[in-house]
C-alpha cells in the first residue's frame, strides 16, 4: 500500500500532489524510462496541475504549459464553487474557504507564485467561450451550471462555453502578471470552446518550446 492509499485508508485527505510528484514521477523514472529533464503541460484543470506544480517546485520541470488551463483560482472561487457543487462535491475541500484560508488558495495559484516562474518558460491559451474554427456546426452551449457567472461581470451573449471564458480571463490575468516580471511566456488567445480539438492544435504548437526546453 503506497503513501496516497494508506491516507485514503485512514480516512486521511487524497494528498494528489504528493502522489504525482513523489510517487507517479520516480516510478516513471526509475521503471519506465522517463529521464530527470522534465516539462509539465496539461489541459483545463491539468493546466492549472502544470504551472502550480512548476512554481511550487522550482527545477522540477524545465518549461510549463496550459492549455484552457484555470491557471489564477483566486480570481473566480465562485466558479469552483459552482462547478463542484454541480457535481456534487465540497468545493472547500480543496483549499478550504477562499477568504479564511487565503494564504492557502494563494499557495497553490500560478498567479500568485508567478515570481517563482520566472526562469521557466510558459506557454499559455484558451479560447474566449465563443464558436471558434474547431467546433463543429450545430455545436451546443455547454451544459448550464448554476452559479458559475458572476453577476458584476456577465459573460458577452455570444459565449456558448462560460468554462472557457473565465479560463481566458485567468490565462491572460497570469500571462500580464509573467510579462511584469520579465518571464518567458507565448501566449495564443483565440475564439473557440473549452473542447479536445484545441487542446490537441495548442499542444502542437507550444510542443517545439517544450522540447527546446529538454534539451537545452
């Protein structure tokens, strides 16, 4: 039984960083061939995984990228209030509560730890929530979740995936917040859905940064 399954065990919380990074990699590394220069990329929540990881590990990973990634949480906790209570779970149990627990939130959000990316090339995007060149024709509105906008700042009436908007809004809030401070970012901004088709065209295009990274 490994670290992560006796917690759960106990009763104890999931501790999913501690399993990526302390467990996953170096049984990567040491039984299947995975080397000691890294680069983290990850889609929508995966992208968030990939810049906090990167900024509250420093050198763990050579280069970071997200892809519609919810990369600064601290700007919309309503939002994961919303989407987790939609599925049913305790959005506290993540960070705790985004006011009482501020230094906790602000401890795992890439915009907040911005200074700790500096030295680590990031690329980000994310499409607008608009129709954009990848979504098929008759392509529906995403599925309503009650609580997700912000009535002192609505979503355009031409938004159809509310998700990738507010993803757009983190994404570029953290992009300028990098630029500030000097870092290496490549951002691509477009208008398209929270969907598979970009992830794959963005992973394409921001993979050449990746590997320069491997390799230098």
């Amino acid at each position: 039984m490994d670290r992560a399954d006796r917690l759960l065990h106990i009763g104890g919380p999931p501790a999913v960083e501690t399993f990526h990074l302390d467990e996953v990699r170096p049984h990567l590394e040491r039984h299947h061939g995975a080397g000691t220069r890294r680069a983290a990329a990850g889609e929508s929540q995966g992208g968030f995984g990939a810049l906090s990881y990167s900024a509250r590990q420093p050198g763990m990973f050579r280069a970071a990228a997200s892809y519609s990634g919810f990369v600064h949480p601290s700007m919309h906790p309503h939002a994961i209030r919303a989407a987790m209570t939609y599925l049913g779970l305790d959005w506290k149990a993540v960070w705790g509560d985004p006011v009482a627990q501020r230094a906790n939130w602000r401890a795992h959000d890439p915009y907040y730890l911005a200074d700790r990316l500096r030295t680590t090339p990031v690329y980000l995007s994310s499409g607008d929530g608009t129709l954009g060149a990848l979504d098929p024709p008759g392509t529906e509105p995403d599925p309503e979740v009650p609580g997700l906008e912000d009535p002192a700042d609505p979503f355009p009436e031409d938004v159809i995936s509310p998700t990738e908007t507010i993803m757009a809004r983190e994404s570029r809030a953290l992009a300028t917040r990098l630029t500030s401070l000097g870092a290496s970012v490549t951002t691509h901004f477009y208008a398209g859905t929270h969907s598979p088709p970009y992830w794959v065209r963005e992973f394409r295009r921001s993979l050449p940064m990746l590997l320069r990274a491997l390799e230098a």
